[in-house]
C-alpha cells in the first residue's frame, strides 16, 4: 500500500513537474510555426528522457552514489571537469531563463515589466531552498504544476483533426522554413532531454535514501510519469497549432503565446496560461538552482543536501545563493526571456554528448550497477537519440543564426 | 533581420513579421473586447506589435531590395507603417477603455490585413 502511494506521488509529481520554460517556449514555437508536424520530436524526446531518468535513479539506488559522484569517481576530476563545466553553464542559463518564465507570467497579470520582477522572484525562490526540505522543494511545487493539465483539457475543448495530429506523430520534412523547422526539433529536443533533469533525480534519490527495493518506483516514476507528462507538451503544441498556426501567429514573444488558452476557457484561460507558466517555471527553477549546487558541492567534494540545516553545508547554500541571484541579474538586464529560453535549450543539444557519453560508460560498469547494468535497448535508444540531437544541433544552430 | 540574408529573404521573412504581428494585435483586441484578457496585457501587447512594426519599417526602409522585388518592398514597406498606425491608435483606444473606436479600429486593420495578406500571395508568385 504504502508503495503503490510512493508510485502514485511520484507519478503525480513527474506529471505536475514535467514542464519548464523550455518545454512550454518550444512546443508553443512549434505548433505556431509547423502546426502539428513537430509533435514526433516531442515523442523522441520523451523516449529518451524516460530512459535516462530511470538509469539516474537506478544509478543512485543500486551503487548509492549520485550521477556526479560516480561519473568524478570513475573517470577522475580531470575529466569531468569538461561536462561539469559544460553542465554549469547550460543550467546557469536554464535557471535564468526559468527566472525569465516566472517574471513574465507576473508580467502578463500585473503589467508591470519582468524585469522588476526578477529580483523579487530571487528571494522568493531563495528563502523557498534556504527553508525548506527536499520534499516540499520536489512534491509541493509540482503537485501545484498539475494546473498545467489545463492544457490537456483545452485539446478536447478544441477538437482537433485527431488524423493529422497523428500524422503529426510521424518524422517527416518541412516544406518550408527548413532551417527553422530543424532549429525548433533541436531546442525541442534539448528542452526535454535536459541534463539538470537526470542530475537532479539522482541527487533526489539519494536524498531519499534510495535501495535496490525501490527500483520499481523508480522505473514507475520515469516511464508513467515521464509518459504522462510528455502528455501536456503534445498537448500544449497542439493547442497551439489549433489556435495560432490558422492566423498566422509566429511567436516571437510571450505576449504572443498567453492568448492560446483565451480561445477554449475565456477570461480563465488567460489565469490559466500564466498561472501555468508560473508555477511551471518556478518548479523548474528551484529544481535548476537546487541542482546547481549539488553538482558543485558534489564535484567539489562539499557537504550537500537540501534536508540538511544551511549551517551544515554552508558551502552548498552558498552555491545556489549565488547561482540564484546571478540568473536573477540576467534577467533583470533585459535579457529578452524566450530568446535566452531558446537558445538556451538549443545549446543543451549540442553538450548532451559531453554529459550523455560518460553516463552510458557509467551504466555499462559492473563494479557500479552488477547486475542491473544497462541492457541493450537502453544502451541503443539512448545513444542512437542523443547522436541524433547533436547532429541536428551542429547544422541548424549555425543555419538559424547565419540564415537569419 | 540578418545581414547576410538575401533581399528575397528579407522581404519574406520581412512579410511573415508583419502578417504575424498584425494578427496578433488583432487577436488581442478582440480578446480584450469579449473580456477574455485584462486591459494592461491587451495594452502591452498592442505596444509590442506598434514597436516590432515599426522597427520591421525601419528594416526595410534600411535594406536595399533588388530589382524585381523593389516594388514589392516599397509595397511592404508602406503596409507596415500603415499598420503600425492603426494598432497604435488600437493601444490608445484600449488604455481609454473605449470599445466603439476598438471596434471600429480592429475593421480598418482587418482591411488591412487582408492587403497584406493578397500582397504576400503576389510575393510568393514573384519572388
């Protein structure tokens, strides 16, 4: 019984915490643009991010070693200190684009510019890991994220042609804005396979003090949960194809995406679209700033744990202290918060063989995982989609920018 | 725009702008009309899409278009002023809560939208 509610929680909480501001920036681009014919690269990515999901926590249940530690205990700090590196600016700049979500949602309710919410964002998010545990940092804001499912609902509001949204389904070429179309795949792809995301659930399954028993919630949590999730982003991109695409709206702002809800739900549609981008983006950030300093304190050797006082890892607190109000700081500049987003996520792709490669190595060594090493399916799935996203990466990032 | 874009592309991509910008001023100040978004986001978005059409303006007039699309450009380039205009007037109409000249407005830019949308079909056969 007690299991089946771990499952059940952990689902949920997949589910409510499975949208970010990449997540929501890309298949909103998506759907406006190309309609309905970016959805297989949401389908891509969810495969991929289930599978590595899982291999994080089984990593962290069966060698009781974060992903962090184990990838700095078997290939040495010389070398990790390329992904960590690599890792540190990818999520310093998530963090601030997710900073950037939660201030313009303040922006589209109040009319006062993100900017001046960026600091006061900061605190609020600060004083959120400064005092509180790893439970209420994972559970309390991503049960809160299930307003995203609104999404889900506004789909069945607006009855889609479910013909072409399968159609949709399966990978095919753009006839036009070939460039862009393949541009939106790799951010789409680099916001779903999100490195923070693997680093963060190993982190977390240790902090719950994970063993080889909990290997069924872990495998629960990443393929249902993941599977779920992945549900609001098909859904938030077919809204947008519903609502945007037939009136020729290409987004180039956020402005542009907050009145896809106004068309199923009304005046509450509105509430809906920023409350979602909100608490979505400020789930997400605490879980970027949160990882942040694990994978410092971890790489560094600190004591680090969010269930721990901040007196007894000081060196941990400090770390996201700092990240915060930095990312803060960008947005707070004038950062534009969806090209920071996009770009951002674009660039995710081209290091996720930087991260993914030594991971794979990790997941392959007996010493590590006996008998619950990775098998060939994970092994292949995983490599075939991570080479495909940094292939798709190295083309279109430099065709995009050069192309205009 | 990028400069190392061609006229052609500029002027598609410099059409794509506008139409986008265009129906997104339209769609708030419908919303706002029907009571689907507050007055504050239905004004900040009105101003977006003023100050993204008149920097597009500023681009075109800028870019140097070859011959055969000079017409077209010069075309573009005059909608998008014109259009400019009428959603400025939408924002002013929406910060004075006056719904009559809104909705008189959002008539003048569905006209307008319609022009621009038969010059891009004339852009797409001539480009």
């Amino acid at each position: 019984m007690k299991k089946a509610l771990e499952i059940t929680l952990g689902i949920l909480t997949s589910i409510g915490g499975f949208l970010d501001v990449g997540a929501i920036a890309t298949a909103v681009q998506a759907g406006a643009s190309f309609k309905f014919q970016l959805l297989w690269v949401v389908l891509l990515g969810t495969i991929c991010v289930i599978f590595l999901v899982e291999m994080s926590g089984r990593l962290a249940a069966v060698s009781r070693h974060t992903l962090v530690d184990a990838l700095r205990e078997r290939f040495g700090f010389n070398f990790y200190l390329i992904p960590f590196l690599a890792e540190l600016v990818v999520d310093g700049l998530a963090l601030a684009a997710e900073i950037g979500g939660v201030c313009l949602a303040l922006q589209l309710v109040t009319g006062i510019s993100f900017r001046w919410w960026a600091l006061p964002v900061a605190f609020v998010l600060w004083l959120l890991l400064w005092k509180g545990t790893f439970s209420i940092i994972e559970k309390g804001t991503s049960l809160f994220g299930l307003i995203t499912l609104s999404f889900v609902v506004a789909v069945f509001v607006l009855h889609p042609p479910w013909n072409d949204v399968a159609a949709g389904l399966v990978p095919s070429l753009p006839a036009h804005d070939a460039a862009q179309y393949w541009f939106i795949a790799v951010a789409i792809l680099g916001a779903l396979i999100s490195p923070y995301l693997f680093y963060f659930y190993s982190s977390g399954a240790i902090e719950d003090k994970w063993n080889k028993n909990d290997l069924g919630v872990n495998r629960g949590v990443a393929a249902v949960g993941m599977s779920f999730g992945s549900f609001i982003s098909l859904s938030l991109l077919i809204v947008s194809a519903l609502v945007l695409f037939p009136r020729g709206i290409q987004v180039d702002r956020y402005e542009q995406a907050a009145m896809i809800l106004t068309e199923p739900f009304g005046y509450w549609g509105f509430i809906l679209f920023a409350a979602s981008l909100g608490i979505a983006c400020f789930g997400a950030a605490l879980e970027a700033g949160l990882d942040q300093a694990y994978v410092v304190a971890q790489t560094l050797g600190w004591n680090w744990g969010e269930n721990q006082h901040p007196k007894e890892d000081a060196r941990f607190s400090m770390t996201y202290t700092v990240f915060i109000f930095v990312a803060a700081l960008l947005i707070f500049a004038g950062i534009d918060p969806l090209k920071l987003t996009i770009f951002t996520m674009a660039l995710t792709a081209v290091i996720l063989p930087l991260v993914i490669f030594p991971f794979l190595i990790l997941m392959n060594d007996e010493n590590y995982l006996g008998k619950h090493r990775n098998g060939i399916i994970s092994n292949s799935v995983v490599l075939i989609i991570t080479v495909l996203a940094f292939v798709m990466a190295i083309v279109a990032i430099p065709l995009q920018i050069f192309g205009g | 725009m990028s400069c190392t874009q061609s006229p052609a592309a500029q002027l598609k991509t410099g059409l794509q702008q506008v139409a986008s910008w265009t129906a997104t001023a339209r769609m708030a100040g419908e919303a706002w009309l029907k009571g689907s978004v507050p007055q504050a986001y239905a004004a900040q978005t009105l101003r977006a899409a003023q100050e993204t059409l008149q920097e597009e303006a500023k681009a075109l007039e800028e870019a140097l278009p070859n011959s055969a699309a000079a017409e077209l450009h010069a075309s573009l380039l005059k909608q998008a002023r014109s259009i400019a205009g009428v959603i400025g007037q939408m924002r002013a109409a929406v910060e004075k809560r006056d719904r009559q000249t809104l909705s008189h407005l959002l008539k003048q830019l569905e006209a307008e939208q319609q022009a621009l949308h038969a010059l891009s079909k004339r852009g797409g056969a001539e480009l």
